[in-house]
C-alpha cells in the first residue's frame, strides 16, 4: 500500500498500516480463547511459522521485545549471562529487560556492523563454574538494525554453533528481520531454524502486520515459553484477530521484500553519487540505509528537520548518522521523492 497524505515515512519498517486485504483477514478471523489454546487462527500461525522454520512449536506474542525476552529466559537462568553484540537491540532498545525481568547479565563485545566474530566469542565464553558468571547463551541478530540491515554471512553462523555447541552454550537469534536475511541470501529459513536453539520473529516490521512476533523453539519448551508469557504479561484472549493479519503477512508479504531492498538499493546509490562519503552502496544488503552526515556537514536533527518539512520523515540516530527504512508503505513514488528531498538536503555545494 504506497504512501497517502503525501508523506514518505522512512523512519521504520514498523509503520506500515494494514491494506485492504490484511483487514478483511482479520475480520474474518475465526477466534477463541487463546489462555486456555482454544483459538485456531492462533494455532495455525504457530503451525505455519514452526514448520517454515522446520522446527516443532512456535509461541504467538504480542511484541519483539516480549519475543526476545522469554527466549532469553528459556536459555539463561537467572544469574547466568549472555554474550551479545554491544549494539545488539537486546542490549540498546528493550529498557535492560533482560536484567530486571530474569536476572540475567549480558556481556557485550564491539563487532562492526553488528556481526559478531567467532573467534572472538570463543575467547568470551565462560564456563559454569565457581565464583564465575557462566555464559549461557550467544545471542546474534540477523538481519541486525543498528548495523544498516547487516546481513550475517552463513559460514560464521555455521562457526557460531559449532563453537555454541561444543561448549553447551545456547544459540538465539533475534530473527526480527530473518524474513529480510533469507530473501537477500536465498537461504531457507529450514536452515535458520536448524542452527539455533531459540529463534525470535517478527511480523510487524518488514511484514507489515500490525502487531506480533513469535518464539521459535523444540516442543518440549512451549509450554514453559506460554508460562513466561504469562508471567511477562502477555496472556491473550481472542488473539486470532491479531494472526489472521500474521497469516495473510506470511502469505503475501516475504517475497515482495526484495522490492523493499531494491528500493534501499536506490536510495543508497543516489545519496552516495549526490554527496559521496555519505553512504555506501555496497554495504546495504537489505531494506536499511544508515546515512554518515559528516560529508554532508549536516546533523542529524537538522537532516530531520529540512525532510519532514518536505514530507520525508527519518530516524535520527546521534548526532552524525540517519536511517532509513524501506517497507510495505514506500512505493516507487515515494523512493524518488525521498531522493529529491535528501539529496537537497544533503548537497550543499
């Protein structure tokens, strides 16, 4: 569904709205009680998730974060620790959820673009034992937000479980944008599924449905994952309203992401050839484009401003860096229009 108003809203790929055909799914959703299992669009999105996954169970929650933290909790006991990426969302978007809700710690390494070196997580890995905060789980994020839709290349996942494996130490992937990795690489998702423990998805960002993701895991963990979405507070009566939106995503809405990456693609390559240093092409492999102002002279306040007078709104990200996110809502249109806007903005000579 293009832009309406006249606005092009490139700030987030959690923008979008539903279409026509998303609402008339949720409104023709069969429903029942979710707390006591008794709705089927519930379970069959938990159905059709797990098996794209190859995997045997599925949780349906209300939000990424909640997603994030009950596999978090799955994997790491209290007073255990988790190794991350120091940019990772986990440890910059989620309010230190991990710390407050389960007691767990996370220790963070400095990787560029968000991906994080195997080599380098090996060294990290502490071991159960006494006086020593045992590392419980590594944690990756694939496709990963604050490193512009970074891509993790398949042979360091492959390393990361090996290495995860022969350590007894759990593998998670928040799989936010995993729909993005496996459309930019051809990947499965069958192979995502078989290298983690625990995998986290969501469905209102790249997807365009209005509100979920899911927890990915073996069957034998479902139960104890419903238990900390309780706990969490994300028990749901007649949530079959929300997946029937999750269903009709899954349906029509991955392939087309290779449009969003195009469109991402358009936008680096203008920007960078408008204001050269600003941006590089070659390292936007998905459907985020992070904008270095500094040859531009720009802030990124400013940046926000002089767009969102002319209808092109932005994500700021400190002083020196903007993102933009293509999606459902962004069409060929609003790509040259947000071209115009920018390179206006940015070229100053």
């Amino acid at each position: 569904m293009p832009t309406t108003d006249g606005v092009v809203d490139l700030r987030s790929d959690t923008v979008t709205r539903p279409g026509p055909d998303m609402r008339a799914a949720i409104a023709a959703a069969e429903v029942g009680d979710d707390v006591y299992g008794e709705d089927p669009t519930v379970r069959a999105l938990e159905e059709t998730v797990a098996d794209r996954f190859g995997r045997q169970a599925a949780l349906f929650v209300p939000t990424g974060t909640m997603a994030n933290q009950i596999a978090l909790r799955l994997t790491c006991p209290p007073a255990s620790e988790v190794l991350l990426d120091a940019d990772a969302h986990l440890v910059t978007y989620e309010g230190a959820a991990a710390a407050l809700l389960s007691g767990i710690q996370t220790r963070t390494i400095v990787n560029p673009r968000g991906l994080l070196d195997p080599d380098q997580v090996e060294a990290q890995l502490r071991p159960i034992t006494w006086h020593v905060v045992a590392t419980r789980a590594v944690s990756v994020e694939n496709t990963h937000n604050r490193g512009g839709g970074a891509v993790y290349p398949m042979p360091t996942l492959q390393r990361l479980r090996e290495l995860t494996a022969a350590r007894g130490v759990a593998l998670h992937c928040d799989g936010a944008r995993i729909w993005n990795a496996h459309v930019a690489t051809g990947v499965p998702l069958q192979t995502y599924g078989e290298l983690f423990d625990v995998i986290s998805v969501c469905l209102s960002k790249g997807l365009g449905a209005p509100v979920g993701s899911l927890v990915i895991c073996d069957a034998d963990r479902y139960q104890e994952a419903r238990e900390f979405r309780h706990r969490f507070g994300g028990a749901w009566r007649q949530a079959g309203i929300l997946a029937a939106a999750g269903l009709y995503a899954l349906r029509h809405h991955v392939d087309r992401l290779a449009d969003d990456h195009d469109r991402a693609q358009r936008l680096a390559r203008a920007l960078a050839e408008a204001v050269p240093g600003v941006c590089d092409p070659a390292e936007v492999e998905s459907n985020i484009v992070l904008l270095d102002l500094r040859p531009a002279g720009v802030t990124g306040a400013e940046l926000e401003e002089t767009a969102r007078a002319e209808g092109v709104l932005v994500a700021g990200m400190g002083d020196d860096t903007v993102r933009l996110v293509t999606h459902l809502d962004v069409d060929d249109a609003g790509c040259a229009r947000a071209i115009e806007v920018l390179t206006a903005a940015l070229d100053k000579r």
